[in-house]
C-alpha cells in the first residue's frame, strides 16, 4: 500500500473538445491519455463537457462548452 506522499500527481488535460466531438485537438487528446495510462503508467485524466463519450478517463466538469459562454453576461 502507497501513501498519499508516494503517489504520482495525476496529469490533467483541459480540453473543450472530446469525442464524440469532431475536433483534431479532441482526437489527439484522447489518444494522448490513453498512452500516459496504458504505456507509461501516469495516472491522467480530461476535463470537459457533460457530451463527451462516456470514458474512465473524463470527467465533465462543465455542462455545455462552446463560444456562447464566453458572452454571457
């Protein structure tokens, strides 16, 4: 059992666009994390909209993401 001191820093990608989003910067982030967990044993993670394919790796942390929510208010 590790402690929390020996544990690696989780590696997070802020991304706005995600599968099933059509988006290169989308594609290439998904393929990005899913090596540093598989190949290189770094525990990484995405952070983006409520739309993206549903995967271990994502977590939606905003509801909608486009250019619409930089103009409110």
């Amino acid at each position: 059992m590790t402690s929390s001191a020996e544990r690696q820093p989780t590696i997070v990608h802020v991304a706005a666009t995600y599968p099933p989003d059509v988006c290169g910067i989308g594609d290439y982030t998904h393929l990005l994390v899913r090596h540093l967990a598989a190949e290189a044993g770094a525990p990484a993670e995405v952070w983006t909209h409520d739309a993206a394919r549903p995967d271990p790796v994502v977590r939606a942390v905003a509801a909608r993401w486009d250019a619409a929510d930089f103009w409110a208010g």
